[in-house]
C-alpha cells in the first residue's frame, strides 16, 4: 500500500510534462506527417532535397560539434586542476565558473560584438601590434557564433567534470603510481576513463544547446543562418507553421540521434559503466 502512495507523488510530473511536453511534441510532429490528404513524408523530402536547407543543416551540426569539442579540450583541464584544490579555493573557482551563466545571453553577445567586431577590441590591438594589416572580419561568421557558444556552455562541462571528479579516490591514484605507472599513464589509464560519464553528460548539453541556441548565433551570426534562427524565420516572419514544424521535428530527431552515438560512444570507452 505504501508503494502505490509513492507513486502518486509522480503524479503531477507525470501530468505537467505530459500537457506541456509530450503532447505539444506529439501534435508538432504529428501536423508535418498527416495533411488533409492523409500520411504524406513530402515535406520531409522537399527539406532535404534542398541544398540551401542541407547547408544551413551542416553548418549547424559543424557549430554545435566544433563547440562541444573545443568545451571537452578546455574544460577537462580545467576541472581537472579544480577539482585538486582545497574546499575554500574550489568553491571560490567554481562561483568563478558559473558567473557567466548568471549573465543575459543578449549582454554576453553584445560584449563579444564589441571585442571581435571588425572595429572592436581585438582588431584594434592585432592592428597596433602589427600582426594583421587589415582587420579581420569574424563578427557574423561562424567563428564568431563559436566563440559565443563555448563562452555560454563551457561552465557546464567544467562544473559536470569537477563533480565527477572529485568522487576519484586519491588512494587509486596513488595505488597506481606505487606499482609504476607514470603522472600521464594514470591520467590517461585512471582519470580519464573514471570520467567518461561525467564528460558525456556534459558534452551531450553543450551539443544539445549549441545545436538549439537561438540568442547567440542571431546576433553573433548576422545573416548567417542556423536551424535556430532558420526555425524562427519561418515560424514569425514568414507565418509558415507547417515548414517550422518540420524543422522543429528535423532538430529533435538529429538530437536524439547524436544523444544515442555518444552514449554507444560512452560504452565502448568504459564498458563496465
């Protein structure tokens, strides 16, 4: 009896993701597949016998892919070297870490508008220096998208990391150098594999929130065109609900398709879990 009164506490979640979840899904994807003619996949193969959507579809994937990387390449060393410090120290460093997550995505681009923009901060100092003779045009690129969405998202890996981090037992670090193993083999044989679950996680939110991000790549990218920014010009400027929902659902299915590869991933790089 106790049990069926636990779970009746997953009652409301299960309603409130059922209502403002599960069903909106259902019918978004539901109105790209029946018409009024009945089943029809047509605007799935007008989509991708396009080139300019295949290409606004690419240079999504090369964004959130690069991003998730260069994430993975900064953060681990990063959490690495916090998670070593004390309590005090650590804390102090992940507060650090966050504070650009406290921080409007709008005031994060327009900051790095002034910095990268073809008269900003960065054009000004390589100009005086000497090291360019012309300025560089990253602003509305997909380099200056980038940059946004590694500064957004790289706080998640690191704070994902840290936590799983610090639940390493020092002792088989320790065990591991008495029988031999160098610094480098027991980060790469030890720490690394220890951390797989840990790193997917957080690689699986920053691929998911770069491929997803509207704020960054509209005003970093310019007319440069992402499925984000693509979704929304369809969907507000152009009133076409039906071509908006099929992007939403192209969005959702490639996202659930790189989720299931990194997770295989995962397996193969730790197989007992």
């Amino acid at each position: 009896m106790k049990k069926r009164y636990i779970y009746l506490l997953l009652l409301p979640g299960v309603l409130f993701l059922t209502i403002f979840m599960i069903l909106p899904i259902i019918l978004t994807v539901g109105t790209t597949i029946f018409t009024e003619n009945g089943f029809t996949i047509s605007g799935y193969l007008e989509f991708f016998k396009d080139s300019y959507f295949i290409g606004i579809l690419l240079t999504t994937l090369r964004v959130a892919i690069i991003t998730t990387i260069v994430c993975i390449l900064l953060g681990f060393p990063a959490a690495y070297f916090i998670s070593k410090l004390g309590a005090r120290q650590k804390a102090i460093m992940l507060l650090l870490t966050i504070f650009p997550l406290l921080t409007s995505p709008v005031v994060r681009s327009f900051s790095w508008m002034v910095i990268i923009g073809r008269n900003g901060v960065l054009n000004k100092i390589l100009l005086g220096t000497g090291l360019i003779s012309e300025p560089l045009d990253i602003l509305y690129t997909p380099v200056a998208i980038m940059i946004g969405l590694i500064h957004l998202f790289l706080p998640m890996i690191i704070v994902t990391l840290v936590g799983v981090m610090e639940n390493i037992e020092h002792d088989l670090l320790q065990a591991a150098e008495s029988l031999g193993a160098s610094r480098l083999t027991v980060f790469l044989k030890i720490v690394i594999p220890l951390c797989v679950p840990g790193l997917m996680i957080g690689s699986i939110l920053v691929f998911v929130g770069s491929f997803t991000a509207y704020t960054t790549p509209a005003l970093l990218g310019g007319q440069q065109r992402v499925i984000s920014t693509f979704l929304y010009q369809n969907a507000m400027t152009l009133n076409d609900w039906q071509v908006a929902s099929i992007i939403a659902t192209i969005m959702m299915v490639v996202t659930i398709v790189i989720i299931v590869s990194m997770n295989l991933f995962a397996k193969k790089l730790n197989p007992r879990g």
